[in-house]
C-alpha cells in the first residue's frame, strides 16, 4: 500500500548535514515508526515520503523551512552565570531546561561563557540547517482508530502507554 494519511510507516533513515557529516540515523536501531500526516515528523520528510510504498529508497534534501526552521537570534540571551545554581561547573555545549516568556518548557543549550555572563540558545539543534535524508520504507500499515484519535503509533516502535516513559495522555 501507498503511504498515505493515517498509514503507520516503519523506515530506516539517516540524516546528513550538507558536509556529509552523519546527524542522526536509526541504522543499529529499530527502525523509526511514525504515523503519516499526523506532524509526527518534520513537513518535508513527510512531504517527500507520501505516495511511496514499501521497498522504496528516498533521498531528499529539507530545507531549514521545512525541517526544524530557521535560526532566530532573538532566541539566543544572555543570563548571569548565578541563574545556574546547583551546577557546578558551565560549560559550552551543555543544555538546560528553562521556562520561555509564556511559560513553557524550552532547551537551551550554553554557546558561550564569558566571565559571569553565560550565552545561551534556545533555537533547536537543528533549527537553520538543511537535512539531507536517506530514508527506505521498511512497512507500510493502516493505522487502528485509537492510533488516529491518539495522533500516533501504538506497539512496537511506538508509544507504550503501560510505561513510565508513556506520555501525558490522561484519556485512556
Ligand atoms: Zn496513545
């Protein structure tokens, strides 16, 4: 069957940046299961994988619009070192979770330490570079009603509700 709205598809990917530099892959893992045309994955991807049936290879390349989006410098800030309490020691690279401006959850990650003064930056890892995937369709199912009405994938490869890394659905 053709991926389509509502098909659960099973892939095997890998996710270049434009030197060629390996991202992300699920190669060594279990295959990626998401359900289509439900925003599991990022527009372009699902864009690009619609129509294709099991067997297929699919190599495209997602611009920033279309994938994590583009950079935006406001969201990069200067906060004082002292805001880090109980850390011991800051360091580049190092990401947090802080609370945005309305009050959600948001990862930072520090870019800079100058001083008592830390850079840090709440774009997404990948937000402003374009992702080049190679993807091939290990399966393609119809999705059950709870997966529809859930917006995502049940069993294996998918959400388990029975476990603590369950998430915050509280409509079971
Ligand atoms: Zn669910």
């Amino acid at each position: 069957m053709q991926i389509a709205k509502h098909s659960v598809v099973s892939m095997n990917y890998t996710l270049k940046n434009d030197q060629g530099q390996v991202m992300d892959t699920s190669v060594g893992r279990e295959p990626l299961v998401y359900l289509h045309g439900a925003g599991n994955i990022i527009p372009g991807l699902e864009a690009a994988l619609d129509g294709k049936v099991q067997g297929d290879n699919v190599a495209v390349r997602i611009a920033p619009e279309n994938a994590y989006g583009v950079r935006n410098p406001a969201l990069m800030q200067r906060v004082p070192k002292a805001s880090f309490q109980g850390v011991p020691e800051i360091k580049p690279g190092m990401q947090f979770r802080a609370q945005g401006p309305q009050g959600q959850v948001q990862v930072v990650t520090v870019t800079a330490i100058e001083g008592d003064t830390v850079t840090v930056d709440a774009n997404h890892p990948l937000a402003g570079i374009p992702l080049n995937f190679e993807v091939s369709i290990v399966e393609v199912r119809t999705a059950t009603a709870e997966e529809i009405s859930h917006g995502h994938v049940h069993g294996a490869g998918g959400q388990d509700h029975g476990h603590e890394h369950g998430h915050d659905h509280d409509h079971h």
